[in-house]
C-alpha cells in the first residue's frame, strides 16, 4: 500500500535525518529489517514549517533570494 507521497520521508528516514511532522506520507518501516526499525527509530521534528523555512541561512544574497522568489510566483508555486 505505498504511496508516492511515502518517498520523501522513507528517504529521510534512511539518511538518518528526522522527518517533519506536516510533511505528507509516511516511513515505509516495513522495507527495513526488525533490528534496523529497533537500532533506528523513526524520528520526527518541528521542522519545515513555514515560519522555520524562513530562518534558514541559504547562503544567497539578498537580491538572488528575490530573484528566486519573483521566479517561482511566475510558476506558480507562491
């Protein structure tokens, strides 16, 4: 019963990274042996809203960030 939507945070589960609360989807646990699941527990954090996205340092200046921001409101995605 795997979701394309359930990609995302098995993936972040696999790095070893926690996996944010709101994102959609679930751990696909069950591709991973019992003693992984017990040694790894799933993990999962505050991260990714949308207030903490916007204190992320990106390292870009401030022009390149409008830049990419004027870009994806002609996409659509803002």
């Amino acid at each position: 019963n795997a979701r394309l939507v359930d990609m995302a945070p098995t993936i972040l589960y696999t790095l070893g990274v926690p996996v944010p609360q709101e994102m959609d989807g679930i751990v696909l646990e069950d591709l991973f042996s019992p003693l992984y699941r017990e040694t790894h527990p799933v993990e999962y954090s505050d991260q990714g809203k949308a207030d903490d996205i916007a204190a992320v340092d990106t390292g870009l200046t401030s022009e390149e960030e409008e830049q990419i921001r004027r870009h994806l409101e002609r996409l659509g995605y803002l």
